[in-house]
C-alpha cells in the first residue's frame, strides 16, 4: 500500500527490547517484499511465529489450464452457479488464468473458516459481488459489503467471516504484488488530484483480535503454494499481535469509490484502471456520464490490443456494447482476432447520456486460458454472435440488468 499505518502496541524504536507484562519480550517479525527493498510491515506477536507444532498432508490444489482451445471469444454464464462448494477454499472454481494471472468464482455455503489460510505466492483481489463480512488477519479487521476490492497482500495470513445471504465473489489471484496505478502516484507515493481515488477511499484494518490469542491449542494453517495446499499446525494462534506498522497490510476499496474520467469522445479503457500488476491490469467499469460531444458515438470501437487479453466481469447495468450476456457471466477476447460492440449496439448508443454498467475488467499482456472447471459455464454460440442475423438469447437476469 501506498501509505503508513499503525494498530496497538509497538516500541519506540524498530529492533529494540519490548517487554510483556510477564516480562518476555514480544516476538518481531517483518513482513516484507523486494528482499527488504519493498514495503514491509514489522509485527509484535506474543509467541514466537515460527514454532510448528505438527506439518499436515499436502493436498492439491491446482486449475488445469487448457492450452489447445481454439482462438475464440469466450462467454462464460455462471449466475446460475448459486452455490460452488462448501467453505471458503472448497467453493474457490479457477476459470481463466495464466502465469501471471487466476480468476475465479467463489459461492461459499459455509459462514466461518474454521482454519487458517496463506496464500504463499499470490496477492488475492476479492471482489465481492454479493454478500457482506469481515476479514479477519494478523493486522486486524477489515469489514466488506458488496461492491468492496478486498486486497489481501502475499503471506498474510487470515479468515473469512461472511454475514447470513448469499456470498458471490470473483477472486483475482496475483503472482506479483497488487498496486495503485504508478500514473496516479507522486515520486513521495501519494494519490495525486487527478487519481480517480485517494487515500481516503482505502480502508485498512481498524482493530486488532482479541480472545484467545494466549491460548494453546492446535490451530491449522493452511498455506496455498505452487499448485498444493500445505498444512501447517501451529500450537499457539496467528492472530496473537499486538501491534505493528508499517505499508503492508490488507484493505478494502470500493468500486462505488471510483470516481470515472470522462471526456468529448469516446475514452480508452485505460481511464478505468484501478489497480495494476506485472503484465496485468484491474479496471472498474462504474455508472457515468457519456461523451459530450454533439457527434460523439458512446459505444466502444472496434479494436486489436494485439498484444492484450481481455476479461470483463459483469455485475449490474446493461452493457452498451453486449447483448446477451447475464450478471456473473465473464466475456474472454483473446489478442489475435479483432472484438467490440455486438450489431445494433453503436447506433443505439448514440444520443444517450449516460450508463449505470457495473464491472470488473483484466486486461492481461501475455495469454490466458481457460480451465477445465470453466468448460461447463461456456456459451457454445457467443463466437458466431457479432453475426447481423444472430439471434441473441435474452439475459437470464434480465430484470436486475435494468
């Protein structure tokens, strides 16, 4: 994260004695990447994180990307899809990824991870399309509604609590660290004036966990690392801080936070962008005003990023450019064959003032695939769809796409 944030207790100085009321030292730990050259975080533990207590079976835990597909554009209808598993990591289905890059959808039934999970490689981006909650880490509590990004940094190590409803969330799993765009940072790391959000807009974690953190007891980590799930079991709880600062932590960004750039004409999708990664960016598609000039076209041009994938994540609205398509469904429009606005759409547009759309889109610099547990959600006839004599299956949510 691009700014300093503290919780609790923590000494004066880095490194130094900082005793407990029994007079034991507290535990220090940097969390930290870049090899001491990123940001870091320095926590105070009451027991030493390191003590092992038992090392579980590996389990695995990997998508099966298939590489022979032919070039197509891809639609994938998941909204039907109400429910993909049990807890948090059952209900985790991988649909499209790469090696920089995984998607997934997540529709968990149970409310409470009763263990603990790492992601050992990977930033994870939750976007939460339906349902409500509170992550729990290391670095505290951090509540989420619908519409929140939840960015949960690499090692971090946390629960999820859902509230009662239904849970939907696209999970965006990262191989390089998760960043605000550079283009709207200062050489200090500030938000500048003209970035569609600032600090303000970031909510980190607000209070520590208390309750049974001095305990002893078998408490179950599980790490996520190259394809398996590890199982760790540590004698005493991970969430046993009681304080730390630093830059690295997880928090929420809403999408209703994204403040849109527009403009006289059609704006490029880079305006959108919220976040950004090695060889993959995260935009947000939010309500806003369309182009103001007198013969301006509102629908998006046909266009090549001939050396771009792109995703788009559907979530409310009715998008101008695209017929057809359902909430929670993915469109995938690989580099290598020209994609924009389905017949009929660029006409239609023209005139109106203004969009309600709401969604996410990866725009990726190095091909993503989609995976066998995609298969089952893929709309067989979207390819030929751009066809003037198509005939288009109405959406199945029609009546929340209004």
């Amino acid at each position: 994260m691009a700014y300093y944030h503290r919780i609790g207790q923590i000494p004066h100085k880095r490194h130094t004695q900082f005793r407990q009321p029994d007079g034991t030292l507290y535990s220090e730990q940097l969390v930290g990447t870049l090899g001491f050259h990123g940001v870091s975080s320095l926590l105070y533990h009451i027991h030493p994180p390191t003590q092992i207590k038992k090392v579980g079976e590996t389990i695995p835990y990997a998508p099966k990307l298939l590489k022979d597909r032919p070039l197509e554009p891809s639609h994938l209808r998941t909204l039907g899809q109400t429910t993909t598993g049990g807890d948090y990591l059952q209900a985790r289905q991988t649909l499209i990824g790469n090696a920089d890059v995984t998607m997934s959808i997540c529709n968990p039934t149970e409310r409470r991870m009763d263990y603990y999970y790492k992601n050992a490689l990977a930033d994870e981006v939750i976007f939460v399309h339906e349902g409500s909650g509170e992550l729990w880490s290391q670095l505290g509590i951090v509540r989420f509604v619908a519409g929140d990004y939840v960015v949960i940094p690499r090692t971090i190590i946390h629960q999820l609590h859902f509230d009662e409803g239904p849970v939907r969330l696209l999970i965006i799993e990262s191989f390089s660290p998760i960043e605000t765009c550079r283009r709207y940072r200062n050489h200090f790391g500030q938000l500048l004036e003209h970035s569609p959000y600032c600090e303000r807009d970031i909510r980190p974690p607000h209070e520590l966990i208390t309750g049974d953190v001095r305990e002893s007891g078998d408490y179950l980590v599980k790490i996520k690392k190259e394809g398996y799930l590890h199982q760790l079991t540590y004698g005493h709880s991970p969430f046993d801080v009681v304080g730390w600062d630093g830059y690295f932590y997880p928090y929420a960004f809403s999408i209703h936070d994204f403040e849109p750039i527009t403009g006289r004409i059609h704006q490029p999708p880079p305006v959108h962008q919220t976040f950004e990664a090695h060889n993959f960016v995260i935009c947000s598609f939010v309500p806003r005003l369309f182009d103001y000039h007198p013969d301006s076209i509102p629908a998006p041009y046909n266009h090549s990023n001939v050396d771009s994938d792109e995703v788009l994540y559907y979530v409310a609205g009715n998008f101008m450019s695209r017929k057809g398509v359902d909430l929670a469904s993915f469109t995938v429009h690989p580099s290598g064959i020209p994609h924009g606005p389905h017949p009929g759409t660029v006409e239609a547009s023209i005139g109106k003032k203004e969009t309600h759309e709401l969604a996410v889109m990866v725009d990726t610099f190095r091909p993503l695939y989609l995976t066998e547990a995609a298969l089952p959600y893929v709309d067989k006839n979207y390819p030929m769809s751009w066809n003037p004599d198509f005939k288009h299956e109405p959406p199945r949510a029609a009546d929340m796409m209004d």
